[in-house]
C-alpha cells in the first residue's frame, strides 16, 4: 500500500474515532467524568498516538473483514476496561460513574470496528505463512510461558509502584487503597493475565521475528497502556500525580511487553 494511502486512511481512522469519541462521551459519560475543556489538544494527540501505533498493527496483521475490524478495535478496549476495573478498587472516592464509564469504553469499540474493518480491512489477503504464538507451541510450553508471563507482569507492577509510592502517597492518602493481597489477587489472577493476553494478540497480527518483534510489541503496549492515556489532563489525578503514573506505567509496561513479545515470538527469521 502507498504510503499516501496509508497515511489518508490513518487520517479518516484518527478523525472517526475523535468523532466517536466525542458522541459516545456526550451521549453516556456523565459530567464529573468527563475530561476538562482544556484537555482536548491532548486528547487529540492521545487518540493520534492510538490511532498510529493500532495503524501500524492493522496493516502487519494478515488478518482481514471483520476479524481485523474487531481485533484492532479490541486491543484498547480491553486495556481501558482493565484500567477502569483497577479504578474502581484504587479511586473509590473520585466521584466517578463506574458503570457509565464502562458503557461509554465499550459504546466506542463497537461504533469504532466497523470503521477498522472498511479501512484496513478489505485489502487483499496477505501471501506467506501466519505465524501462531500459541498452536505453534506444546501444551506444556504454553503453560509455563502463560504463568512466567503473568508473574512477570505481577512483578514490574509491584516493584514500579514501589518507587514512585512516595510520590503519590499524599494523594492516595485521600482514596481508600485496597490491601496488599487484594492488589496481589487483581495482578495475578485479572489484570495480568488480560494484559499477558493483548501482548499475545500484539505477537500474532504483527507477525514479526522474535528480538524486533519484542521490541515492538513492548513500544505499542507502552503506548496504549501507559502514554496516551495517561496524556489527558482528568479531574481525578493532579498532574503532578499524572506525570508520575506515566512514567510508571510507561516504563513497566515496556518492559513487560518486551519480555512477552520474546517469549512467544516467531524464533528466526520472518519469511
């Protein structure tokens, strides 16, 4: 595909998700929820930055219809739904309509497939040989590759949260924090294994060989679940507070990512 095409069809995805965006919160996100006036260039510039990196995935996936559409617009989705699920245990007091906010995350990813799948997903079919992450593997290797992968997960988030907690202590000193074996249990048994997940699915659509591929799995991760929401000025986190989280979570997810893209990825070189 030229590269004039590709960059016309990354400008009508960016321009239908902002529109979806903006309807979807107008229609269900209630008031406190919603992002101050002053937040719009940088939600442009997240949904540039989304946009871009699920760009970059749709056109390496040889994965087409509806199956691309739906897959392509799932990846945020799930991260954002994770997000929020974690919210509801750490920001009990920020006033947020939980449940609004799940159905505006969710309204958006069904508005948002169709778009995917008639922009990328009407090329040709790809030529050569798929590579599969996981039917590639023995039971056992999956195994012990799914739960390494998981605790890896686990790992980066306690000892992340652990350097940058004096940090944000002052304001997590207003919320009601969990206890340490429930965030053991959300890592571990919801959250880790959702995002070990995503990382699996970044692995199969990218196709790419082992050491690039980690690398690029471990960027796109890094974007989607760390830098570009973590760009939008919210009513709930100081930026102080913000800007600390993005640095946290940009940096553990990277790693994170990178470790998973490796240990499932295709070994030698892609045909």
């Amino acid at each position: 595909m030229k590269l004039s095409a590709v960059l016309l069809r990354a400008f009508l995805a960016f321009a239908a998700v902002s529109v979806i965006q903006s309807g979807a919160g107008m229609l269900i996100v209630a008031q406190n929820t919603a992002p101050p006036a002053q937040a719009l260039p940088w939600l442009l510039l997240s949904n540039a930055l989304v946009v871009a990196v699920l760009c970059i995935v749709a056109l390496r996936s040889d994965w087409r219809g509806w199956r691309l559409g739906a897959a392509v617009s799932a990846i945020p989705t799930i991260i954002a739904c994770s997000n929020a699920l974690e919210g509801t245990f750490f920001l009990k007091n920020s006033g947020i309509d939980w449940p609004r906010l799940f159905a505006y995350i969710i309204v958006s990813a069904i508005l948002a497939a169709p778009v995917w799948t008639l922009l990328f997903g009407m090329r040709p079919a790809a030529s050569g040989e798929p590579f599969h992450p996981i039917a590639s593997r023995s039971r056992a290797e999956r195994a012990w590759k799914f739960v390494l992968s998981d605790l890896t997960y686990a790992l980066l988030y306690l000892v992340a949260g652990a350097i940058i907690f004096p940090y944000v202590k002052d304001f997590y000193a207003t919320q009601q924090l969990p206890s340490l074996s429930t965030i053991l249990k959300l890592q571990l048994l919801v959250r880790g294994p959702i995002f070990v997940v995503v990382c699996l699915l970044l692995v199969r659509m990218l196709g790419r060989p082992r050491l690039s591929g980690a690398f690029v799995v471990g960027a796109i991760f890094a974007v989607l679940n760390g830098v570009a929401p973590l760009l939008i000025p919210n009513p709930v986190f100081p930026d102080t507070v913000r800007w600390v989280h993005m640095c946290e979570v940009t940096s553990s997810n990277f790693v994170f990512g990178t470790i998973v893209g490796w240990l499932w990825g295709r070994p030698g070189l892609a045909p």
